[in-house]
C-alpha cells in the first residue's frame, strides 16, 4: 500500500501536502491508513496530519449510512448489479463478525488499521445489518479516532525514523 499512496501523493506533488492527504482520507481502502502515509512521505506536521486524516475519512461516512442502501436498490436495475452483489457479499462477510458484537464490534472493527477493516467498509457493513444512525456514526467515529492514534503512532514513530 505504501508504493500506491507515494505514487498518489507523487502525482499531486505541485497541490499543497494537506489536500493531497485529505484527498487519500476520503478513498476507500487507502482512507486514514494511506493518507498518514501520505503525510509522512510529504513531511506534514503529525498533529495537523492526525486531523485531516481523521476528519476527511469521517467525512462520507454518513452519506454511506444514508444512501447506500437506496443507491444499490437503484444499480440492482442497471447493468452493475454484479458489482452490487460483490460489494453487499463483501459488507455481509463483515457484517457477520461485527454483528456479533453490534456497536462495540463495528467500533473494533474499524479501530484495527488493517486492509479490509476501516470506516467505508464499516459504513457499509452497518448499513447492510440496518444499524441504526447513531450508534453506527459513533461506533465509526470512536473507531476511526483509535485508528487514527495507531497509525500516526505507527507513521511517525516507525516510519518516520526512516524518512
């Protein structure tokens, strides 16, 4: 992941260093985990990084919890409905390990910084298992806020000793 968020931020190189790392925040997959990367590779602040970061991952998240439902009721009746049967087979597999716990396991799920976890994939999960609003958003934001403490620990403590 590292080689694809350099390239990314590589090719951004002439935008100013916040942007680019609240541009990575906000795609799915890489979210929080890539724009740290990010930030360290563009040599930003770790307070000011450990804000954007955390902020513009959170940032689709509630119109995930809103609309995804209604959007993939829409795609259903195009010619994407396989891939709106990838990504609920996908949010299903994870919602049966979060639903076990419901908001406290949605919380876990989305703290642990690893690829296939965070707060896009958590969004889509809740949605699927009809969580409600609030519990889903705070399970999210808690979730995104220690995933953000581990990777700007992890992104300026180990990675930042070798840039």
């Amino acid at each position: 992941m590292e080689s694809i968020v350099q390239e990314i931020a590589e090719s951004f190189r002439s935008s100013p260093a916040e942007l680019v790392i609240a541009i990575i925040s906000m795609l799915p997959v890489l979210e929080l985990r890539g724009g740290m990367i990010a930030a360290v590779f563009l040599n930003v602040d770790m307070w000011r990084a450990f804000f954007i970061c955390g902020v513009f991952t959170l940032l689709p998240i509630p119109f995930i919890l809103l609309f995804i439902n209604k959007i993939f009721d829409w795609m259903r009746n195009t010619r994407l409905v396989k891939l709106v049967n990838k990504m609920e087979e996908k949010g299903r597999a994870k919602s049966e390990k979060i639903n076990q716990y419901k908001t406290m396991g949605l919380f876990i799920f989305v703290a642990i910084p690893l690829p296939g976890t965070g707060a896009w994939t958590g969004a889509l999960a809740a949605s699927l298992m009809r969580m409600p609003f609030k519990n889903a958003m705070l399970s999210i934001g808690l979730g995104t806020l220690g995933a953000d403490i581990i990777m700007t620990l992890v992104s300026y403590g180990v990675l930042g000793a070798f840039m």
